[in-house]
C-alpha cells in the first residue's frame, strides 16, 4: 500500500512488524521450566523491536488520516 503522491508504502513497515511479532511469539514458544538472563534479554530485545515497529506502523498510516494523526483508542 503506498501514498498517493509516492509516498511511504506501508507494506515494507506491516510486513517487518508482522515479523517482528512472529519472532517474538516462536520465542515465547521456547519457554523452559527455568528461564535464564539470556532468555530474558532476547525477550526483552523482541519486545523492543516489536514496539519499534508498531510505533513506524502507526505513524505512517497516520499519514493518510486527518491532520496527520492516529485517533485515540476508545478502549
């Protein structure tokens, strides 16, 4: 999906967040009986990345809105 007026295409950023939290749900997958300082951090990495992601989605589909800005959530 792409602007109009070529701007930013949203597929490139859906398809990294997508994976993002593809990555983060097969790590999550791995759970042990123990969980060690490295898999904490990796979670931790995954999660940041994650959110990274969803904020790049959530601003370049802002985008198109009315004044540029993401509506707040009802919920």
């Amino acid at each position: 999906m792409a602007d109009r007026a070529g701007g930013p295409a949203l597929d490139p950023t859906l398809s990294e967040w997508l994976k993002a939290r593809e990555e983060t749900h097969r790590h999550l997958g791995t759970i042990e009986a123990t969980v060690d300082a490295g898999w904490t951090q990796r979670l931790a990495d995954l999660l940041a990345t994650e959110q990274s992601w969803q904020a790049q989605y959530t601003e370049l589909v802002a985008l198109g809105t009315p004044g540029r800005r993401f509506p707040t959530s009802n919920r």
